[in-house]
C-alpha cells in the first residue's frame, strides 16, 4: 500500500509490528506509540492534501519542537510534498525570503505569529501549530481519516532545508528521498542503533542533525526517544540514567560537563554520546572522558552532504579529528585542481548518495560547487592522514592570507586553547593597510587568569610570527548561533576596523 512513497515506505517498515511500542517519551510524562505517530502523520497528510497541497509542492514550517511537527514532517514526505523546515528564530523579513524563494503551498508558523506571516505568506495557505501541538493545522488533522502515501521514487524530493547563509543569501539544499533514507540507513548500522536504544533528543528539528540525523536514524532503528523540547541538562541528567544515546552540538557537552550531577554512575547504561555540527575541542572529548568513561564519537556533515564522516564505533575515536568516511561516501582533499597528499590541506569535497540535488532555483550556484561528475565542494578546509582520519581544519572562507601567507585558523585556535587560563578562542582575519589581512584572536578566559601579553609570549616560541596574531582581545563568551557554531563573520564584522 505504501509501496512507493521511498522514505516513508522505508522508515514506517522499519517499526511494522511494533506499531503499539513506544516512540517517543514527552516531558509531560505522556508517550507516543510508532502506530499513533504514523497515524498522526497521515493525518497530517490528508489535511495537506485538502489544503491543496500535490506532489512536489513545498510546505513551510517554522514551529516549536513537537511531536505534531514531526508528524508535520513525516505528513508532508506522505503527501508527496516537500518539507521546508525554518529555524525558529527566523524574523518576518527572513521568512518573507523563505517563502519569496520557495513558493510553498502551505506555511505553518505559530499562532502567535499568525497576522505577521499571514501578511507576507502570498499565495500560501496559513495554518498554526503552537508549542503544545495544538492549532488549526491540528484541528484539520484531527478530523481526517487513513491517507495513502502518494507515489514518489528515490529521485524525488523529500525536504528543501535553507543553508545558515553566512555568506550571502541562504540556499534551499534540495535533497531527495534516497539522500535522506540512504543515509539514515547507513548511520543507523555505523553506529549501532537498534530497537534497544533509547535516544536523548535534544536536538531543534529545523536543522540537518535534529531531523534526519536523531529522528531518521531512531525511526529506522525502531528505537525510543526521549523528545525534549530543546537543550535543557536537567532534563537529560534526569533521563541519561534510563538512556543509551545522546546526539548533541559541543556546547551541549560543554554545558554538561558544567553540572556535577554528570558522573560515571549516571552514564553507566549510556552506550555513546555523539557530537557534531561544529568542531568538538580536544579538552571537552578529554573532560568528558575522565567524568564519564566515555569516548565522544565526534562526526561530520552539513546541510547538503547530511553526513559524511564519523569516528568509530569499535575503532579509535580520535579526539579532534572527524574520523572516517562513512560506507559509500568518498572523500578527497584538492587543492588547485589536483587531489594533495596525506597529511596536507586543501579544500575537503565528498560524492556518494548522501550529496544533495543542488540549490532550489540557482543552477549558477549549484554549478559552482557541484561537479558534473558528482563530486561536492563542501568549501571546508580539511587534512586526510595516512591512516585514513579526516581533521576539519575550518571553513575556506575562514581562511587568513595575510602578507601572502595562508594562515589556517584552526592551528592557532589549537595551540591558544592549550594554554592555561583559556577556555576556547577564535582567531580571525580583518583588513590589514600592510597585510591585505591581519590575525587577530579573540579569546575566552577560563577565570584561571591569562592575559593577552601572556598568550603572545607563549605563542612566540611555537608559531612562525606572520601565524601569531596581531592583536588578541579577551571576550567573556564568543558568538555561537543555535546550533553551536562560532560565527566569525559576526566577528570580523566587529573588528573590520580594528588596523585602519
Ligand atoms: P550545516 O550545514 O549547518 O550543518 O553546517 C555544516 C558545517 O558545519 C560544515 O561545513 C562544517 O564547517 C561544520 N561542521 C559540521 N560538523 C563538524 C565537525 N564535527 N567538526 C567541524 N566542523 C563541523
């Protein structure tokens, strides 16, 4: 019955005859069977589809986490349409761009933002979903029946999702059924998860790594979550004793790691924490260990690729490092226009059938970063060792050329993160008159005293000087968006005029 819709087929089969077990467990202490959720789900569906919503149409989503916007989710793939997830810190103007460029049938936002996005929805049909589930996408849900999954086939597109447009303006990733369900697949099998697992989920659901990475690979596996809201360490000490899994950004581990509560005890039924989005410091994989016995499997990906390298399960995770590429994910690391040596950088691109479609309405940019042959420039710095591990060493555009020196963020980040007092830096390249660029750090202090004489003194003997930065300025925290990354545009944006 449900034989052609791909990823949906594929993620429903994986619980059939498990339809009265439970899926998820909510804060309030209720709970949703894998039966109620895909019931919720086609529901979602049929009332998509009443709203006029056919195959290939996209529908907008910006609302809290619940379990109805996961049905949402799994609603829409249902109905063959396309599911347009928007962070829930978007402003109107943001969303006027979304909804400009993707041109959905269906916008679902807040009740409470209901006369906002109304007014620059266009031809959208509106309907609300609050943080409680409720709303009157609910309400038309509630008086649907049974939906039958409308045909669609590995190629077909099942999600747009909006990259976080550090430069420029955001592109719509477009990925399809077979990106989604193949490498959910794949990680589900990497990392072990069956129907045993109990997963922390923390994680928002408008992003890559809450939806297809926690929801996809848990659905697949049959397991349990445990569906938090968003990022709360009393909630997850709470639930960690009962869980096996927790998939988080770094900060999640740094904020963890804050808490005494965070012992070996509590962690002792846990089987792996996972962290990716942003770069794991060393210190947290190495704090993280000595308080939990556990070894992070630190892995990578981005909104286009999904995931495309990770640590071992069995192996060495190395602290760090991004691990390897996953099964059927080629990596390579080029630089002007040949592929480098181990243990040299270059520009990391990837090919396998997690890479995306290309970016919605922009074949110039998918061009530009999507080769014919199938190959991705993921437009991150990376070093592949003999051995075989991947190091992300920052994002190309983070890259500092100053008097004609390449100076790799990262290896400076490294050796000031090292030294005492300092929690973490960033270092970054601003206009320079002499330089074109010159580096500055700027860095955050652990309380344990430091200072930015004493940081260029300790610097001095490691790095050559056109590395060593030209002016270090002490912060109390560094601009992190949602998911955990570090903006450094924010932060050249601020100190452009620091040399001028
Ligand atoms: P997004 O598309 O929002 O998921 O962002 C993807 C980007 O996040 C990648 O291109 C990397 O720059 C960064 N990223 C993701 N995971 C890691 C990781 N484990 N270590 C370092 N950077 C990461």
């Amino acid at each position: 019955m449900h034989d052609a819709n791909h990823l949906i087929r594929q993620l429903r089969e994986s619980s059939v005859g498990r339809e009265g077990d439970v899926f998820a467990r909510l804060p309030d202490g209720g709970t949703v069977t894998f039966g109620a959720l895909f019931t919720g789900a086609e529901r979602m569906a049929a009332a998509l589809a009443a709203q006029g919503v056919q195959p290939g149409d996209r529908v907008a989503v910006q609302v809290q986490k619940t379990i109805q916007a996961i049905e949402l989710y799994l609603g829409t793939v249902m109905a063959g349409g396309i599911f347009l997830p928007l962070n829930t810190a978007y402003t109107g103007p943001e969303v006027a761009y979304f909804v400009g460029d993707a041109k959905p049938r269906v916008v679902a936002c807040d009740p409470a933002r209901l006369d906002e996005i109304t007014a620059i929805a266009g031809a959208a049909q509106v309907l609300t979903l609050d943080a409680v589930g409720q709303g009157s996408l609910r309400d038309l849900a509630d008086g649907q029946n049974g939906f039958e999954a409308v045909e669609r086939g590995a190629d077909d597109l099942a999600a747009i999702l909006y990259t976080s447009g550090t430069t420029g303006r955001s592109k719509g990733a477009m990925l399809s059924h077979e990106n989604l369900a193949s490498n959910s697949l794949t990680l589900r099998d990497y990392w072990r998860f069956t129907t045993d697992d109990v997963l922390i989920h923390a994680l928002p659901i408008f992003h890559t790594h809450g939806l297809f990475v926690a929801t996809n690979v848990a659905l697949f596996a049959g397991a349990q979550v445990v569906f938090l809201p968003g990022f709360d360490a009393d909630a997850i000490l709470e639930a960690m004793p009962a869980a096996t899994a927790l998939m988080g950004v770094p900060t999640f581990y740094t904020r963890l790691l804050a808490d005494a509560r965070l012992t070996k005890e509590r962690a002792a039924k846990m089987r792996m924490f996972i962290s990716g989005s942003a770069p794991l410091l060393v210190d947290t994989h190495e704090q993280w260990e000595t308080r939990t016995g556990h070894r992070i499997l630190e892995r990578y990906g981005m909104t286009e690729t999904n995931m495309s390298t990770s640590n071992p399960y069995d192996g060495e995770r190395r602290a760090g490092t991004v691990g390897f590429p996953l099964p059927d994910v080629e990596a390579r690391v080029m630089q002007d226009g040949a592929e480098v040596p181990a243990g040299e950088i270059g520009v990391l691109e990837v090919r396998g059938p997690n890479v995306f479609q290309g970016y919605w309405q922009m074949p110039e940019k998918t061009a530009e970063e999507l080769r014919p042959d199938g190959w991705f420039i993921t437009g991150d710095m990376a070093r592949v060792d003999a051995d075989g591990y991947v190091t992300i060493v920052g994002r190309e555009k983070d890259l500092i050329i100053t008097g004609g020196f390449n100076v790799y963020p990262k290896e400076v980040e490294s050796l000031i993160d090292d030294l005492p007092g300092v929690l973490e830096s960033a270092v970054i390249g601003v206009p320079h008159p002499d330089f074109g660029e010159g580096v500055v750090a700027v860095v955050v202090p652990d309380g344990g005293g430091t200072s930015a004489e004493a940081i260029n003194a300790a610097l001095s003997g490691q790095l050559a000087r056109f590395k060593q930065p030209k002016e270090i300025i002490l912060l109390e925290a560094l601009p992190r968006n949602t998911m955990g990354k570090v903006q450094k545009k924010a932060l050249r944006e601020e100190y452009a005029g620091l040399f001028s």
